[in-house]
C-alpha cells in the first residue's frame, strides 16, 4: 500500500478495494516499526487516527465522502491542533496543547482526511538541516548519515520512506522545498497568501507559507485544492478564486518558455546537481518546451537581506513565549524579569536565539535604517528581477539545492548552513511560487529540479511538473529503507 | 559595523534573553559571522527604491468595528503555567 501515490490511495478508498481503517492501521504499523529509527515524528496519533479512519468509512457508506475522505495525512508540529501537542520542535512549547486547530488543519479535517502524526521539524523551523529541534535530528531515509533537509525535515523523510502517503510543510526560506529535493519527494510552496496561515505557528510573516509534501505533483494539486483559499482569520491571505489545481495536470507543454537563471548554475553547484537538472530540462525540450538564459542580478543578495528581514520578523513573533501565559516556564524565577530572562533561556535552542539577538540588534536604535530599511529596498529589488524574467519566460528552471543532502553533523558553523538556500530563499523574498521535483541521484541521495513561476502560478507549476513525472520515473523510486522496513 | 559585546547584551536585554559571560563571547563571534555576511548589502545601489514590507504589496484589509470573539478566557488560560481565579500569576511585582 505505502508504494502508492496518495491520488492512487484516494481512488482506492473511492472504489471501496481498501478501507480507510486498513490503511491507516497499515501506515500507524510502519511509524511503529521504524519510526524511532529516522525519527520522523515528534507525536503519533494512533487512536484518534482509527477514530477519524472509521468516520470516514462510515462517510464513504453513506456516500458523503469527499475525494480525500480517509486519506491519512502527517502534519509538521507547526500547525496548531486542539488536542494534540503542538511543539513547534521547542521545548519551549514541550507541554503545549493549542486551544484551536489551524485553518489548514481544520480543511483537511473538513476534507476527511486522517491526521497519523506531527512530524519532527527545526526548532520553530529555523534550520535547513533538522539538526535544530528540541527532539533531536531526523536521518534520511535514502542514507542514515545524511541530513533530511529542513526545517520540514521529518515531514519529507517521513513521506519518503512510505510513513504517511503526504504531509503538510511550511516553508519561509525553502523549508519545504529543500528537504523534498534532499528527499526524493515533491514539494510546493504556495504563492504568499495563497494559503492561510491562521494557526501555523509565526516564525517570519511576511514569508511564511504552508504547502503540501507528496510523491507527486497530482498528490501535491489534490491537497492544495483543499489547503487554498481567504480566510478571514488571516489578515495576508488573499481573497481570490481557488482554481481546480487537478483540472490542469494534463495541459500540453509545448510552446512552454523555460527560462535557467544564470545565477543558478555558477560557482558552489555541485556537477552532479548540475548534470541532473540539465537533463531535466532536455526532457523539457523534447516535450516542445524551448529554453533560454535569464539572469536575475540581485540573487547574490538574497540570502543577506534574509538574514535581516526573517529574523527582525521572528524576534518579534517570538516575543510573546514570555513564559506567562503558554509554555515553558523556569523554575523559582525571583522576580519578572528573571522570569522571562530565564524562561526564554531554557526554552529556546542556540539557533532560535542566535536569530532572536540578530533580529534585535538590525531592528534598535541606531540600526534599523542601515539594516531592516536597505534589506526591504533590495527585497523590492529581487522581487523586480523575477517579475521581469517572467516577461519573457513562463516559468524559470534551476536546482532546489547547490548539493544533495549533506552528512549529518557536517555543518557547525551557521553561516555555512544559511548559505545551503541560495536557490530558494529569493523566492519568498518575493513571494513567488516554488516546486521542487524528484530528477536523479548523486551518490545515492535525491536531487531535486525547482521549478519558479510567478504569483499565483501554482496551477501551472503542478502542470508543469506533472508533465515531466509522466515521462520520468524518478518520483516513483524509493529508498531501500522503505522496502526494508515493509 | 563591527559588533561589541555591548551590543550583544543590549539586545539580550531587550528581547529579555539571560545571556552567561560565555555565552556572550559565543553569541559575538557567531553573530559577528552573520552581520559580515548581511554587510554585503550595503554594496547595493537602492537610492529611490521604496522599501518592499510585504511580496504582494498589498495593504491591512479592514473590516466593521464589531464584536466577532466570545469569551474563551477559560480555554485559553489552560495551557497557561500558572493561574488562579481567571489571573495569570508571576513573581510579585508591586511590594
């Protein structure tokens, strides 16, 4: 069942061959047996599970179900559910049990769907290794010395090694779409605003945004069909007509304009990747695509205005685990200061802190105009270079990562590791799309293909990397730990 | 813009973080490593360029000055740390 495509499960539960109780009890039995081994989950919700995996057969008999109805699903402990730990991989929020469900979660519950578990994540997902979480690191499946990306590290890993047919991801500066490349799996982040992101615990907001994690682009358009849309609870999320994003998979692709971003292949990118990406893109070619050269100038300059703007927005979010009203809170504080000092202290992990000081420091007196005001003109700047690369070209071509996924450990030192996003942070800088997809292998570890469309392109990125999984089968490899562990 | 131990513990003030000594001498060299790196941005030409504060452009939607939350203090005060009679509790501030 777990070398299925979540579209394959669905259509399964539809014709009544599987239940949705067979298939969720299948999947809990796979978490059980090797989930300790990657350490992919933070919380498992066995019994809730088989509660909503016996409401959904019973929707199915009645004829209420929707396509989805039954289809178990894992969520990065991000996304606030009533009910359920929300630990955001802190132990800040260890003991957290969120009043409300998020807007997502409340979709997806709506939709039918079969929550297995919270998915292991970077401490509140500032990381791009899942080396930062209060709950240790998550190994990837393809090789268990190896990093599985992050900061949706254990969603990814867990999607890859056959856990959870999908899982939802967030994703700030490339967060769901690094660990899909570094994964094998495919990964969308949505235009910003496209989704709601009520209840998806703040990390940077003005670039954050939930997406879906699955072993296809059809996976992936099926549950955006049901994650998108206004929502009246998110002041930024836009009030606009949600397309059919399945409607669209088999649109052709000739006469497609594919646009590779010179930036995108120069020094840094492994051979290897590169190699992968540009057979990706003949593969293109002979699907009546036609390609050219852009450049986009200020790329360069992508990840130092992000490490203004994300942690200026995050030591603000995070102003308010005060220890007072949720959350951690340390022992005997002698009075209330010691009390925040302290609580804050023990709560947070040295990366969440690291970027709490930076984002204090850029935002004080003396400071803010050479660092926060400069860091939002070139946002504005890099935004300028996309929106006039797609004058020309439909879409832009490039890796999801310089490298395959790294060694666990490899990393110590934080700018290496910030520098590992220069392909996908621009893109939440300017609020564009993003899907990375399956396109081969170095050394036995995934290589992920990004494909960049303006705003609101999603359908057409699905499309586009539909199209390119119908010709491929890279998406439908799966690592030996999967088949192992079956 | 170098960066003093000063300002390290002026912002771990500030964001109400206690920082030990060793931590401090850690933080400077780490976050110094980060500041060098954002200090590149100064090399870019933004002069007449507006500063960009949210990817769509688009401004704070408002909506009608009406009461749309019911009391939910209860629910909201049960994963707090410490409470009694609908207050949240912390060290006594006022002697």
């Amino acid at each position: 069942m777990h070398d299925k495509t979540l579209t394959q499960l669905a259509k399964a539960l539809g014709s009544g061959e599987l239940s949705s109780r067979e298939l969720t009890e299948h999947y809990l039995q796979r978490i059980q047996q090797s989930g300790a081994i990657l350490n992919s989950f933070i919380t498992v919700t066995a019994d809730q599970a088989l509660e909503r995996a016996d409401a959904a057969d019973q929707a199915r008999a009645k004829g209420t179900a929707s396509l989805l109805t039954g289809v178990p699903l894992a969520l990065k402990d991000i996304f606030c559910t009533q009910g359920i730990k929300t630990s955001c991989g802190s132990r800040m929020l260890d003991n957290f049990d969120a009043p409300y469900d998020a807007t997502v979660v409340e979709k997806l519950k709506t939709a039918g769907t079969v929550t297995l578990g919270k998915t292991n994540m970077d401490e509140f997902a500032m990381g791009s290794s899942n080396e930062n979480s209060y709950y240790g690191p998550v190994k990837n499946p393809w090789d268990l010395t190896a990093v599985p990306g992050g900061s949706s590290g254990g969603s990814a890993a867990a999607v890859a090694a056959g856990l959870t047919p999908a899982a939802l991801g967030t994703d700030t500066g490339g967060s769901i779409r690094q660990p899909a490349a570094f994964c094998g799996i495919t990964g969308l982040k949505p235009t910003y605003g496209r989704v709601s992101r009520y209840g998806m615990i703040a990390y940077a907001s003005s670039l954050d945004q939930a997406g879906p994690m699955a072993r296809s682009a059809e996976d992936c358009a099926h549950l955006l069909n049901v994650m998108a849309g206004h929502d009246v609870r998110d002041s930024t999320c836009v009030a606009r007509g949600v397309p059919d994003y399945a409607e669209t998979l088999n649109a052709p692709l000739s006469g497609l304009k594919i646009g590779l971003p010179i930036e995108y292949f120069g020094e840094g990118l492994d051979p290897e990747v590169e190699k992968a990406v540009r057979e990706a893109v003949s593969v293109y070619e002979s699907l009546g695509a036609t390609v050219r050269d852009v450049s986009l100038p200020h790329t360069h300059y992508a990840i130092p205005a992000y490490y203004v703007i994300a942690p200026a927005e995050a030591s603000s979010n995070l102003s308010r685990f005060d220890g007072v009203r949720f959350g951690y809170r340390c022992d005997d504080p002698s009075d209330l200061i010691d009390l925040y000092k302290r609580s804050r202290a023990e709560g947070f992990g040295d990366e969440v802190q690291r970027r709490i000081l930076i984002g204090t420091h850029t935002l004080s007196e003396g400071f803010f105009d050479a660092y926060y005001t400069k860091a939002q003109k070139v946002r504005r700047l890099i935004r300028q270079d996309f929106l006039d690369a797609f004058e020309d070209v439909d879409v832009l071509m490039g890796p999801a990562s310089p490298t395959p996924a790294f060694d666990l450990g490899a990393k110590k030192d934080p700018v290496s590791m910030y520098l590992q996003d220069i392909y996908t942070i621009a893109v939440n800088l300017a609020g564009i799309p993003g899907i990375s997809v399956p396109a081969g292998f170095a050394g036995g570890r995934p290589i992920g293909l990004q494909i960049l469309g303006t705003h609101f392109a999603e359908a057409q990125l699905l499309n586009v990397a539909h199209q390119f999984q119908q010709t491929t089968d890279w998406h439908l490899q799966r690592p030996d730990f999967a088949e192992e562990s079956a | 813009m170098a960066l003093e131990d000063s300002h390290v513990r002026r912002a771990a003030h500030l964001a109400r973080i206690a920082v030990s000594d060793d931590q401090a001498s850690g933080f400077v060299e780490d976050l110094s490593r980060i500041l060098d790196m954002v200090d590149q941005l100064q090399g870019v030409n933004t002069d007449g360029v507006a500063p960009l504060a949210h990817p769509l452009d688009a401004t704070q939607r408002l909506r009608a000055d009406e009461v749309t939350e019911t009391n939910q203090r209860d629910t909201f005060q049960r994963c707090a740390p410490a409470v009694e009679n609908g207050l949240y509790l912390v060290p006594r501030v006022v002697e």
